[in-house]
C-alpha cells in the first residue's frame, strides 16, 4: 500500500505530466494552457497548483515564443500557486537555491507579462557552480532549465553565457550516458545560447533530432525539445 507521502508525490507528478501536454499542445497549435480549467477540473486542485511550479516559467512559453495572450485566469492561478506555496527567499540549500530561481524566473515572466512589479533577484551569488568542475555545473544548468526562455535574462543565463565548454561537456557525457532527459534540459540552454548569436560546439539540429528519436515520449522531455526548436527557429531543421 502507498504511504499518503507517495500518493501526493504521484498526483503532483500527474498533474505535472498532463500540465506539460497542455503546454506542448499550446506550443504545437492546438488549443491553449487552460492552467485555469485544470484547476477547476480536478479534484485535487492543490496538486494542479504543486504542478504550475514544477512546471514553472514553461507555462508561459506559447507567451514568450509565440506573442499569445495570457489569460487573466491563468494569470490568477499562477498568482494562487505562489500564495499556496510561498516561494524561497533567502535560499540555503542546493536544493533551496534550485527552487528559488525557478520560483524567481516565473515570478518574472508573469510580472512582465501581466504588468506588475518584477521580483527581486534571490539572495545567491553563485548560481551556478565553477566551470571546471563541470559535471557539478552541468547537473545544476540541467535543473535551471526552464530559465532557458527568451525574456527570462539574470545572473543564471549570463553564468551558462559564460560557460559555454562546460555545457557541450555536459550534453556529451549525458548523452554517452543515455541521460536523454538531461541533454534535453542541456540542449535547450545550447538553443537559447545560439538564439542569441553565441557560438555553441555542438550541432544542435543533429542533437535535438538524436533526443527525439532516441529518448522516448515523456511530454516534460518533448516540451523541452519543442522550446529548443522554437528558439532556434529554421536552424532546428
């Protein structure tokens, strides 16, 4: 029998999964994030709310790559997730310090999407850690990647601007690992980086079709290849 932790662990991670196809539809053409109507629609909506968070500035990317409206009600429901689950501040942890810039990059694209005030950076002058130890480095920009959307900008995007060796480092050694779900995190920051006229060493049209072929159908990971192209735009082809 499952333990009341493991059963909110597997709702939230419900909700994330089908939150995630939402977003790939959206991206894709076909209707609209509609993070408002999964709130209405389910249950739980305390592990649709857990879900936005998880998901997080990625709700907004139809926004950012596409130049859709938002809708007010999604805007609401973002705004509920932060009151249900009050972001970190002061981050002490890897952890913590994870969260907080994930917490802080979709904090930042809702201001600017919905014209409020944007928040202020976390307290964390090390982001990311050194580039020579890249294998530390690329498993913590693997799990900053949803900072990789057009708009996003602060001190995580300008430490993988400036770590460039270290990220095709850690794209290769995921890939010889058969980690597909971290290439494809790493790929994506490979695509913002070269969206911005930054030269990566790495083929990225060859990677992000290598991902797609050879890395299954969790829509998390195909959300991640789908913003990678659209940032690229023809070069992904």
């Amino acid at each position: 029998m499952q333990s009341d932790g493991s059963l909110v662990r597997t709702s939230l991670a419900d909700a994330a999964t089908a939150l995630a196809r939402h977003v790939l539809d959206a991206l894709d053409g076909v209707g609209e994030v509609g993070l408002a109507d999964c709130v209405d629609s389910r249950s739980d909506a305390t592990a649709v709310l857990g879900a936005a968070r998880l998901i997080g500035a990625d709700l907004f990317a139809p926004q950012v790559l596409l130049g859709r409206a938002l809708d007010p009600r999604d805007a609401e429901s973002v705004i509920d997730s932060f009151a249900v689950f009050p972001p970190v501040i002061e981050p002490v942890t890897p952890e913590q310090r994870v969260r907080a810039w994930r917490d802080w990059a979709t904090a930042r694209l809702l201001a600017r999407l919905v014209g409020t005030a944007e928040p202020a950076v976390p307290v964390d002058n090390t982001p990311l850690d050194a580039h020579d130890d890249w294998p530390r480095w690329s498993v913590r920009a693997a799990q900053l990647s949803s900072l990789a959307l057009p708009g996003v900008g602060g001190p995580v995007v300008e430490a993988v601007r400036c770590g460039r060796q270290a990220l095709a480092r850690g794209v290769t050694r995921a890939l010889l690992r058969r980690d597909h779900v971290t290439a494809a995190r790493l790929a994506r920051w490979a695509a913002l980086l070269a969206g911005t006229g930054v030269e990566v060493p790495l083929d990225l049209a060859l990677l992000l079709e290598h991902i797609r072929l050879h890395g299954g159908a969790g829509p998390r990971m195909l959300l991640d290849l789908a913003i990678a192209r659209h940032v690229l735009g023809p070069r992904a082809a």
